[in-house]
C-alpha cells in the first residue's frame, strides 16, 4: 500500500495511518506548506517541528528529525529494522506497537524520554533472561512466573507495564545505568516487598509501583519527577523516605498507603511539607495523603494567605473510607469533588458555614451518581 499526501494537506490527526499494516511508501508533494517526506526517505515529517508523525516498512529517517511522534509506525508489520539517527530526543507513545516483524532498532544517546508502550506487541524483538529489549529499552518479561529477574546491564529504560501482574516476582535487579521508570512498570507485583532505585533514575512514571507489595521505599536525591499514583494503594508500605527529594510529587502518588507509619520528607524541602497523613505543596495544595481505614484527614491552616485546596477526586481516590476530612475555612472556599467510595461520614469545618450550605445536599459537592441521604453528615464547630 502507498500514500501520497498533496500539496494542499494542513492538517493531518496523530495515529491517522495506525492500522495500515502493509504500508510500503509515503510520499509529499513538494510545495506542502506543513509537511514533507524527508527527501523521499518513505515518512511524513512535521515541518515546523521535524518530528516524524508517520513512516512505513521502508522509511530510513533522515538526520534531520528531532522527535518520532505518537503511532507513528504502530502496527508495520513488515518493519523489521530502524536506526534512530542522532538528533531525535522523544519517541512517542506506542510508536512502534504491533511492528510484529521488528527484530532490531537502534537509539542513540540523545534519546532520552520514551513515550507509554512504545515497543508493545513487537514479539520479534530479542529476549535475554526472559526479558524483552528494545535497544537500551526494556519492553518487558515474556515469562511473567518468574521469582526472580535481572535487568541486564546497559539498560536506559524501564517500559510501561514491563513487569505488570508479575505477581510472583520476589526481587529485581536494576543496574545503575537505568534512568527511567515506565508507567504500570512494576504495577499489581504483590509480591514484590522491597526494591533499591539506583541514584541514576531521574523518572518514576504514574502507577509504576501501584499496589504492589512494598514495604519500604527510598528514593535517590537524582530523582526529579514521581508521577501521579506512582505508589497508589501499596497497602503494605509502612516507610516512605523522601528525605534525599527535591523534585516534583503527582497528584495521588501515595494515595492508598494505608499502613505508612513514617513519611520522612526534609523540613527544608522547597515545594512540599507533610502534615498529619496529608503532603502539602508550600502553595497550600493537597497533592496526596495516606490516611488510613477509618482515618481522619486534616488539611492545615493556610500559611501564606492562600486557601488550601482539596481541589480533585484524584488526590482523594484511593478507595480508602476516611472517618473525616477536617477544614479549615468555610467549606464555601472549597472545591472538592470526593469519589463515592471514599465519602467520610463527616466534613468538619473549622468556621460557621453561610446559612445557604445547611443543610448540604450530596450533589453539591459530589459529582456522580446520586447518594442516599443517610451516607453521610455535615458537622461545623464555630471556632470564630
């Protein structure tokens, strides 16, 4: 199969090639004010931005390109080989997924951010020790039974899912080389208790420890971003130790902790503070808490003037029934949307709520389905 893109073409949507499996040849028409083939080298290329949006089995990517855009070859089947040239630094999200026929890629160093299943479903790719890699790349574990796994040396990245449901495994070795941790990397390993992120990894993706079994958790001082639900629901977790991090926290990276006994986060942290089960950004936004079962989750006093704010479901989700939240100010200063399934019995406000707010109804401050009236009660104690 063959596509040509003429010259009057402005616009063309990510993923729009993605099923065509026996894609052979890709070409421009000269003249396309916003794309080109690269000099007939069989791929769509982004102008303005050099990034690769689509290329087919025969594309060679030229020197020119920056960045191998979303889908951009998913399901090219009869691609069996590609080398990265040196300018490109991003590949996106399931650029290479379903290239069943992909024995072989080649990335260089610049390439330093992979995006989400990159490299699923390519099955033709190498296997050492029951594992998959794409170039420095590890796709995942062909055996998933496995106790014990070794992450071989060289290694940059930890794939998305690479080791999801891998409920047996008890240890892992991760190399020093390895600078990022995937999405879902190590999500739902029940049994996997303890893990040491060497210093190298700058990266811990959404969900990449997610209900696992850990029971302690230190992360190295190189570490810049843990992403939203990176530890969510790790029920066993009894230490977390931050005391090295400086970087950014997501939203929900600790929701679910349920047993933490010690959350250990330096007084001298520049963007967060923990206070009671909750961590705070010094902007007074609730970013996680690991409130237990039953538990009461108290947002502190603002300290600059400006409100805290309980502001998502996602920061409260984490299927954990608190007791109470505790609030400071008028619960009118709030935005607060609580799931379902973690609804306190009771919403404590620290001043006298207007006379509008009484009594309040479920929907005003529950977005879902309709709650019975007797789920729960509004109690305020006037401290003013």
């Amino acid at each position: 199969a063959e596509i040509n893109i003429p010259e009057s073409v402005t616009n063309i949507g990510s993923g729009a090639f993605i099923y065509c499996s026996d894609l052979a040849s890709i070409t421009v028409e000269k003249g396309n004010p916003q794309y080109n083939d690269g000099n007939d080298s069989n791929c769509i290329i982004e102008t303005a931005t050099n990034t690769l949006i689509c290329g087919c089995s025969k594309t060679t990517i030229p020197d020119n390109v920056t960045s191998i855009g979303d889908y951009a070859f998913t399901v090219r089947s009869g691609l069996t080989s590609i080398m990265i040239p040196e300018n490109v630094t991003s590949i996106g999200k399931y650029a290479f997924a379903g290239c069943s026929g992909l024995t072989s890629i080649t990335f260089p160093e610049s390439v330093t951010s992979i995006g989400i299943y990159a490299f699923q479903g390519c099955s033709s790719l190498p296997v050492v020790d029951g594992l998959r890699y794409a170039d420095t790349y590890l796709v995942g574990a062909v055996e998933n039974d496995k106790i014990e796994y070794s992450i071989k040396e060289g290694t940059k990245f930890i794939g998305s899912g690479a080791f999801e449901y891998c409920s047996n495994m008890v240890s892992v070795t991760i190399p020093k080389s390895v600078k990022s941790i995937g999405a879902g990397a190590f999500y739902v390993c029940e049994n996997l208790t303890s893990i040491t992120i060497p210093n190298s990894v700058t990266k811990i993706g959404g969900l990449a420890f997610g209900f696992s079994g850990l029971t302690s958790i230190k992360i190295p001082s190189n570490v810049t971003d843990i992403e939203n639900g990176a530890f969510v629901a790790c029920s066993s977790l009894k230490q977390i130790d931050l005391s090295e991090y400086n970087g950014t926290i997501g939203e929900a990276a600790f929701n679910g902790c349920i047993h933490v006994k010690d959350f250990i986060l330096s007084d001298d942290n520049p963007k967060y503070y923990v206070y009671g089960t909750g961590v705070y950004s010094r902007e007074q936004k609730l970013v996680t808490h690991f409130t237990p079962e039953g538990g009461e989750l108290v947002v502190p006093y603002p300290v600059t003037g400006t409100v805290s704010s309980v502001s998502t479901a996602q920061v409260l989700e984490s299927r954990v029934r608190l007791s109470s939240i505790e609030l400071p100010c008028s619960w009118s200063d709030y935005d607060i949307v609580i799931p379902l399934y973690c609804m306190p019995e009771k919403i404590i406000c620290r001043y006298s709520l207007p006379e509008e707010y009484k009594p309040y109804r479920s929907e005003a401050y529950y977005s879902g389905p309709e709650m019975p009236n007797d789920v729960y009660v509004l109690e305020c104690d006037s401290l003013s």
